[in-house]
C-alpha cells in the first residue's frame, strides 16, 4: 500500500486562528499529528482530497474549524477525590466539550505543592484526550503561610502558581510569590475574594441575599482584593491573572491597572455572564453556588464591556466537579462549584456571539491564544508544525444540555435544560480523533 | 332526561307554623324552658335555633340559652376532600352540663352531620339529654338517628336538591325541593356511589340555600 | 376561598385573601382553645413530623399543641437524638421517615431554603417554622392575628419591627405579610444589623427609635442575640440596650391604642424594660395563646390539600 501524504484533512471548513489572522474557508491537512498545511480551495488541493480514503476526511462544510481551544481554569480532582473527577475522566468531558488543553488547579488532597504531585498529574494525562498543564500552590498546602517551592514547580512542568479557592489573604506573602514568581516568568492566578468580607458567604450580597436571609459574599470583597493584588503587582513586578471575574467593579479595576501599564491579565467564566442571583430563590439549586458567586445584570453588562474591548483576556470554565450528596443538601451546606467544561463553547456562543458581542475570531482569542501566551504553552494556534490540536464547532447547531450527556464523573451543573446554540463537532488532539458528535 | 323542577314543600307560613308547633311541643315534652339549652347547627341550623328560642320566650317568657355550632372539624370525610371546609365559628358561651340540649338543624338526610354534632357537643360537656329538632326530615338515613321534633316529613330520591331559605339570608322563607329527573327507585347503590364521587370532585358552591 | 399551595415555606407571595382565610379559620380554633376539652377529631389518622433541626421551646411546643388537638399523630425529631451527626445527609433522613407513612411536616432548620428543598424530596406537606433567616411564616401570621384580634383591621396600621434586622426571620415573614396585608411598616435596629438594600422591601428603615416609634401602632421588638456582639455587629449590651431598649419612657411617642408585641424568648433589661414587657400594652403572653390558634388553622387548612392537586 501506498504511504499517504497526510493523514487526516478537514476540508471546506471555515478557519478561524486568531494567532494567524486567518479567517476563511480552507483545508487543513495534517500529518505525523501536526499541522501540515492549510490550503485555500483549488485544483491542487481538491486533487489531494480526493485521493485520500474516506475516512481520513472531516468534512467540516459549513462550519468553523479553530485550534483547540484552552480551558485554563478546571478543577481535575484527582489525587484525593477519583470519586467526583480523574484527570482521564475531566479530560473526556474537555474534549467533549472543545477544549484540547487544560490547566488543572492544585486544589487536590494532597495540594499539588510540590515536584512529586506535578509529575503523578502530567503522568495520569499522558493517555488521557486532551493535554494538561498543571498550575502548582503559591503556598504550601495552600495554608497561604509559607510559600512552596515554586522553582521545583516550574522544573516539573507547573506553568503558573495559584491558591485558587480561596485568596491569598496575607498580602506580605503575595508580595513575595509575585517577586518570587518572577523569577521563572510564569504568572500568578489570583482567586480574588477577601475572607474576612466574605467569610461564609453562600451568594452575592444584594436585595437578593437580604430576601432570602443568606449570608453575603459582597462585591466590594472581590473588588478590594483585586486591587490589593495589582497594587503589589504594580510594585514588584511580576505577572498577575485575575481569576474568574465576577463583578463590575473588578472589571473597571483591571481595566485601569492595564492602562497604567500593569502586567495583570483577567478571565470570566460562563457563570458570571450567564447567571444572576435572583435565580438562587427559585428553586435554591445549590449547583448555582459558586465563588465568586453570581452576581447581577449589571456585573454582566460590565463583564460583557470587559470582553469586548479587552480588558477580559480569556475565557474559562472553572470546571469544579462536586459529587452529588454533596451537592443534593442545604443551600448553604453545599460545596461552591459547577462543572463547565461541555457548557462553556455552548454559553460563549448562545449568550456572547449570538448577541452580538464578541466574533467568532475574538471569541476563540479568548480560548486560544491568550491564555497560550499568559501561560506560555506551545498550543492555541493552527500554525504549520505545530501539534494538531483542532476544535470543530457546530456553530449554528441547537441543543439541549442533557445530564446524561456529561462525560464529567460529577453532573453539578446549573444550565442542565438549557436550550444552547453551537455545538463541538469534533476534538482533534495531535491528530486524533478524541471527540466526535453523533 | 327531563327537566328538573322545583317545587315549594313549605312557604313562609308554613314554616312559621312548624316553628311554633316545635317549640310547643319541646316545651311539653321537657316540662317548659327551665332545663332548656339551645344549640343550631351553622348556618341555617342557627337561624331556626334562634327563631325557637324567641318563640319559647314569647310562650314562656324565658330567655333560653343559644349556641351555634361548626361541625365541620368533626366531619367523617374531612381526609376525602381536596380543600377543607371553611370553618364558622362555634359559640357555645354556657354550659351544657344536665341541660336538655335541643340540637337543631333545617334538614335531616344521612345523618352524618348529627353525628358530628353530638360528638363536638360531648366534648364541651355531658347534657341531661339531646333532643333533636329539624324542619325537613327527607330520609336516607345512613346512621341510626332519629329527629324527635319535625316541621314536615318529605319523601325524597337521593338525587332531588332540598332547599331551605331563610330569610336571615335568603330572599324569604321557604322549603325548595329540586325533583331530579330520576326515579326513587332508580338510585341502585351502584349509581348512587358514583354520584357521590362525583360531588367529591368538584363540590358545589352553596348559593341561595343549603342543599342537602 | 382557598389556599394555593400544598405547602406553607414563606409569605412571600401568599396573596391577602390566603392570609385572611388562615386568620379568619384561626378565630375558629382560638375557640377550641377556650373549651374544656381543647381537642377535634379533625386530623384524626394524620401524622405530622416535627423535623427541629435548631433549638426552639416555644416553637416546637405550640406546634406539638396544635397538632395533639387537632387529634394528628405527631413525632418530633431534633437535630441531637438524630443519626445527623453519623453524617446522614437531611434528604436521607426525611425519606427515611417519611417512609413510615407521616403526612405532614413541620420543620425548623439553620439554613434558608430548606423548606423548599423537602418539597422536592418528600411527598408530605411542608409548614415552614423558621428557615434560617428567610422565612418564620407561623410566626408572622400570630402576630398579624393578635394586630387583627385588637384593632379589628390590619389595613392601615403602622407596624414598627425592632431589632436585629439583619439575622430575623420573624421580621422578613412579617414585612411580607403586613405589607400584603396595606399596613404601613418600618424597621428600626443598629445599621450593622440591617441587611443590604433593606429598604427595597418597601419599608422604612430608621436607625433612630425615637424617629422611629413617631406615630406607630404596633411595636414588634426582636430578641437580641447577644452573641452578635463578638460578630462585631455590636459595641456593647449596653450601648445596645442605651439606643434600642424599648423604655416606657419612649412608648409616649407611639399613638395611643398602642401595642408592644415580642416573639420571644425576650432579654429582659436589654431589648425590652419588664415595665414595658409586663405593661397593659403588652400582649406578649396572648400572642402565644394565639400561635396555637394560627398553627392550627394552617394544620387544617393545608392538610386537605393532596399533591395530585399540583
């Protein structure tokens, strides 16, 4: 049998790369598990297609081929809790839903603080259906005392420090992981909440928490820590990420702090674009709480500002799979989180493109190339030798979120019912296949 | 099936004579109002109770004692229907302890609701005796209850509509009776459960007159 | 005239003829209570769940009344003799004893919504007898009962709800009912024990007790939790007691007919003076007597109602 020149081709697809500039209906053909060439259609190119087998051919007609998108924001759970997620289990659902890369948080039991736990985790993932990148504890056992020894961190592969889930409350220590961190060049992920203004906190402080007698996480608390963070960050140097933004004064804090040239990047979640307090007192379904918790209409419009003129670089879902008696109790009993990753390019579509608001180009911006150039990850771009990590989206597809079709070992999720628009057609990761839509 | 009609057993003279042999004879039979007590079982029930009453103290010259009664709590059905019953309240503001209690109600049919009231009339104490007084008595008992005063017997089938109006609340005084379209006869068991679940379903409103 | 829902979890939303029926059935069973034998047959083979996840006395007494007297069966489960601290979580529990075949239940809980959330787990009725700081609906019905018992109205009043704002259950189950009701209400407490955003109940909000109690009908004072003090919500008892103390001294600026109102258990000498607690005006003890009637009336109402209804 004849070798073949290529080993898959995606053909007549609408190709988006931000990081390219390439926006138009083209071939993508791959080889070795890289990008090997994207051809306009021609004579040429069509002669190539037409003389590969069938089956290595993605007829991706009317819809939008991009590199695969990055979720830099998950919770994987494994090591400590295999019940509610494994690395292999969150990476089926990321392919399932569109993502070829993830950045898994070091909230597992134990921490991800030190070299041991990086290499157990980028182990796990070597077979799993997408690519993970870990992000190592600012602090030892994120006790936000000490701080970990983030250069063995970086040795084993972390690619931004965090101690996501809760803030790190000393600014002394913070000052110190900034100017640390500086020093390996990776950022910092601050998960901005101040405790002592949020402390047991179920939901956004508003008329809604008051209705509803909860206990409020206010505004004004992520806004303070985002502050505090820019100003240490404006002072030692050092790269700053401000973690899933949720209010209008966070949005504005950043957007003051880039003008003034401060090194600090932003993400939002689906979440905080999509939802908004008063829906807590319908049926209190604890999957909407979340911290930061979801705020207003008004956070929203803010967010959305932030996402159109930049000042919001990425979008991620912070993925937080939560098992379900823990999750099917009290209100205010129940662990803060819902999953994202089949959710995300759904929303993003439905609630952000759809509207009006964002491009497909600066949509998939925010899921590709920014987040590979705040981490400095060598994917996010369909750029010839580069891995073939393609994402195929659906992008006028209707569907319904359905429970069963989350791949996710934990179903806490808040849109299940929700009528979407966009839906992944297929994950490609290096090449292969991970995901395709029945 | 034809048409229901209505007819008038008792018009207000009527009434008010079966009111006056009432009372008479209650006060024969006890030995005038001395021991007396007086309770009406709401509403309609009540405004005879009281229409007694002034009657004996007209005959008499004796305040006699009224009291009117609720007897939805002691109802045998409250678990069958969806929505409860509207309670009225019960104002008994003496004591019934060795009294001739007279009970009185507009129309005696199964004798379910008596059986209410005697039950909620022991829980407030235990009379000499209960006497019963009603002004239509149409049959059908479904317990072993007798009246000891009638205004007038009627024979009825299960399905006719037997109306009291008063005119404390109604137009005027009155005994309507509603002959259904069915024969007496024709009310086997059978149909008679289905007509019950039936009226369980869907309740009907009372306006203009207790049915019964 | 009937109530809407199989279930009582708030007042919010709960229309003015619904809360009117329940008064009006009250008066009912406010008489049974007089009687010498203070019981019907009427809930004769229901069994009502007293589910008190939180320490309550009088709560869980007057429902415990209300339910032997209207002849339910009736257990009572408290969050101490529970297999909750093993780690069962509240859903288990509730279906465990609900598949004894109970009928009703009534439940106290630290957290908001748990009334809503045995909805979705159970089949029973649900009466709410506090929810965290949401919702004490029994509790506001009693006390718009006891308004109604001495006015003869609701509609017009001005009610003033004194105290710790922020953590009351009781004050938002009555803003609901006596805003429904067209009284004219305002709240009055330490501005650190006002929720955000309060006066979009609709409400006056007054920090001052004299501005406050201007022109009132009825004066609502709530218990002081004194453990608010190490919260950081409060200096002092004293300075507490100083500013919001209900003093006989202060009642000459309400309108005459006034009425002094407390849900209990009361700090005497700190919230409330005993001249003020103990004064003709006081109708602290009626307002228990009361709650059993009220109770009653929404055992009653609700218990007829089936879920195939929904």
């Amino acid at each position: 049998m004849k070798k073949q020149a290529y080993d898959l081709v995606i053909k007549d697809g609408r190709v988006i790369d931000p990081a390219l500039g390439f926006g138009h209906v083209a071939h993508l053909f791959i080889k070795d598990g890289k990008i090997a060439k994207i051809e306009n259609d021609n004579i040429s190119s069509r002669k190539k297609i037409d003389f590969m087998p069938d089956e290595n051919v993605i007829d991706a007609a009317g819809k939008i081929v991009m590199p695969g998108l990055i979720d830099m924001h998950v919770h994987l759970r494994e090591p400590g809790r295999e019940d509610e997620e494994t690395i292999v289990s969150g990476c089926q659902a990321a392919a399932a839903g569109g993502f070829t890369t993830v950045c898994c948080m070091p909230n597992t039991d134990p921490a991800i603080d030190n070299q041991e736990t990086v290499k157990f985790v980028l182990s796990r993932a070597e077979m799993a259906d997408a690519r993970v990148y870990v992000v190592g504890a600012v602090s030892k056992m994120l006790k936000g005392e000490e701080l970990s020894e983030i250069g063995d961190l970086v040795k084993a592969g972390a690619v931004a420090i965090s101690d996501d889930g809760g803030y790190v409350q000393n600014p002394q220590l913070m000052r110190n992981a900034l100017e640390y961190a500086s020093m390996f060049n990776i950022p910092i992920i601050s998960h901005a909440e101040d405790d002592f203004l949020c402390k047991d906190g179920v939901m956004n402080e508003s008329f809604q928490s008051t209705r509803l007698g909860m206990k409020g996480r206010p505004a004004v608390g992520e806004v303070i820590a985002v502050l505090r963070d820019i100003k240490l960050c404006e002072l030692v140097g050092g790269r700053l990420h401000i973690a899933h933004v949720s209010t209008a004064g966070a949005v504005e804090a950043i957007r003051m702090a880039k003008a003034d040239g401060v090194d600090v990047t932003a993400e939002v979640c689906p979440q905080h674009f999509c939802l908004t307090d008063d829906m807590i007192g319908e049926k209190f379904d604890t999957n909407l709480r979340v911290n930061p918790p979801i705020r207003t209409k008004a956070d929203i419009d803010a967010i959305i500002k932030g996402l159109v003129d930049g000042t919001i670089d990425c979008i991620a879902s912070d993925h937080a799979p939560h098992a379900e008696e823990e999750k099917d109790v009290e209100f205010d009993q129940a662990p803060p989180g819902m999953i994202g990753l089949q959710t995300t390019v759904g929303l993003v579509k439905t609630y952000l493109i759809d509207k009006g608001y964002l491009s497909w180009a600066d949509a998939i911006r925010k899921m590709t190339r920014n987040p590979a150039r705040i981490l400095n990850l060598p994917v996010g771009t369909l750029k010839v030798d580069s891995p073939a990590d393609i994402t195929i989206i659906d992008s006028d597809k209707k569907w319904t979120v359905k429970k069963t079709d989350f791949r996710s070992k934990s179903k806490n999720s808040p849109f299940v019912g929700w009528k979407l628009s966009g839906k992944v057609s297929h994950t490609i990761l290096g090449g292969r296949v991970v995901y395709s839509d029945k | 099936m034809p048409k229901d009609k209505i007819e008038t057993v008792l018009d207000k003279k009527g009434i008010n004579r079966a009111i006056t042999r009432i009372s008479h004879e209650i006060l024969e039979r006890n030995n005038g109002a001395e021991s007396l007590v007086i309770i009406g079982i709401l509403t309609r029930g009540a405004d005879i109770a009281k229409r007694i009453a002034s009657k004996i103290k007209e005959i008499e010259g004796v305040d006699i004692p009224v009291g009117l009664m609720d007897i939805n709590l002691y109802r045998d059905d409250v678990h069958q229907k969806l929505d409860q019953p509207i309670i009225q309240r019960t104002e008994i503001h003496f004591d019934v302890v060795d009294r001739n209690l007279i009970l009185v109600d507009d129309v005696l049919y199964t004798g379910r609701t008596i059986r209410a009231a005697l039950d909620q009339i022991v829980d407030f104490g235990r009379p000499r005796s209960i006497q019963l007084a009603v002004i239509i008595d149409r049959g059908h008992r479904e317990l072993p209850i007798r009246p000891d005063y009638v205004g007038k017997n009627i024979p009825t089938s299960k399905d006719d509509r037997v109306m009291v109006k008063l005119s404390e609340r109604d137009e005027d005084d009155s005994v309507l009776i509603e002959k259904s379209g069915l024969k007496a006869d024709d009310t086997t068991p059978a149909k008679i459960k289905d007509k019950v679940k039936k009226t369980k379903a869907k309740p009907k409103k009372r306006k203009g007159g207790k049915t019964k | 005239m009937k109530l809407q829902s199989r279930h009582l979890l708030g007042l919010e939303g709960v229309s003015a003829d619904e809360i009117s029926l329940i008064l009006d059935t009250a008066v009912s069973f406010r008489e049974i209570i007089e009687r010498p034998i203070k019981k019907v047959p009427t809930l004769r083979g229901i069994t009502v769940l007293n589910l008190f996840y939180e320490p309550s006395t009088r709560t869980k007494i007057s429902f415990e009344l209300a339910e032997k007297r209207l002849s339910a069966d009736t257990i009572t489960f408290t969050k101490a003799m529970s297999s909750v601290k093993k780690g069962e979580t509240l859903k288990d529990t509730v279906r465990n004893i609900e598949a004894m075949k109970i009928n009703m239940v009534v439940v106290r809980h630290g957290s908001s919504g748990v009334p809503y959330f045995l909805t979705q787990c159970m089949d029973s009725n649900i009466i709410n007898a506090g929810d965290g700081s949401h919702e004490h609906p029994t509790q506001a019905l009693l006390d718009m009962f006891t308004i109604r018992q001495k006015y003869g109205k609701l509609k017009g009043l001005r009610v003033v709800l004194i105290g710790d704002v922020k953590h009351s259950r009781v004050v938002r189950s009555n803003i609901w009912g006596l805003k429904t009701m067209g009284c004219s209400v305002a709240v009055c407490g330490p501005s650190t024990l006002q929720p955000y955003e309060v006066e979009k109940f609709g409400v006056d909000v007054y920090t001052d007790l004299d501005e406050a109690l201007d022109g009132a009908d009825v004066v609502n004072i709530m218990r002081i939790q004194l453990e608010r003090q190490q919260s950081g919500f409060l200096a002092t008892q004293r300075e507490y007691t100083n500013l919001f103390g209900v003093t006989a001294e202060r009642l000459k600026l309400l309108n005459k007919n006034f009425t002094i109102m407390h849900p209990g258990p009361m700090n005497r000498g700190v919230e409330i003076t005993p001249e003020v607690a103990d004064g003709k005006s006081s109708v602290v003890l009626e307002q228990v007597t009361n709650g059993q009637a009220v109770r009653m009336a929404v055992l009653y109402l609700l218990s007829g109602k089936r879920e195939e209804e929904e």
